[in-house]
C-alpha cells in the first residue's frame, strides 16, 4: 500500500460500534493509547473491519496542532 499520506499509526481493531449509518472503529496502537475513528458503515463492512485484525489509522491533514500543559 502506498498512500501521500505522512502519517500511518499501525494497531489492531478494539471494538467495532455499527450504527445505523456509521461505525465507530477504536484502534488500539499500544496498551492504552486508541485512536476513534468515525467511517461508514458501508466502508466497515466492505474493509470486513473486526474484533483482533490489524489495521491502520490513516491521517492526513494540512494542520495538525500540538499542545503542552
């Protein structure tokens, strides 16, 4: 897979929340550190998103903000 995305967070699939429109996909990278994705449900079930399989979190944005205490 290449993409022109810079960022790629690779983890397994946690929990897959099918809604009537969307499913809430939870990506776990390391023990304790998620990232929540919202995508269609049409694209969870042709991805075949579930429980255990490894994945990607994909971001792509021209701004990404850091913040500190």
């Amino acid at each position: 897979m290449r993409l022109s995305a810079r960022n790629m967070l690779k983890g397994k699939i946690k929990q897959v929340k099918v809604g009537a429109v969307n499913s809430e996909i939870i990506l776990e990278l390391a023990q304790g550190v998620e990232v929540v994705s919202i995508i269609t449900r049409e694209s969870a079930e042709n991805l075949q998103l579930a429980t255990g399989k490894t994945a990607y979190a994909v971001i792509k944005a021209s701004n990404v903000m850091i913040a500190v205490d």
